[in-house]
C-alpha cells in the first residue's frame, strides 16, 4: 500500500504500531516487525 501511494510511510508506521499495542506487543518486538516487514519489502522506516 506505501509503494502504491495509498498510505504514507509515516501514516502505515503509526497504524502499525497502534495495531501492535492493542496486541500487547512490546515496542522492541513492534520495532522488530515493522523494521523487519519494510526491509522485506524494499522499503525503509
């Protein structure tokens, strides 16, 4: 959806990060996917 420009990089950060604490997710495990999933993608937090 970033690189389609549906979502900014900053806007799918933040979503993801609200998504990983409703989850109870600590932030070093938050970090770790989105990091993790935007490298896999080609992209950068």
């Amino acid at each position: 959806m970033i690189t389609a420009g549906v979502i900014s990089l900053e806007d799918a950060h933040a979503a993801l990060t609200t998504a990983g604490r409703a989850a109870d997710q600590t932030d070093r495990d938050i970090h770790a996917a989105i990091t993790g999933g935007f490298a896999d993608e080609g992209l950068t937090p």
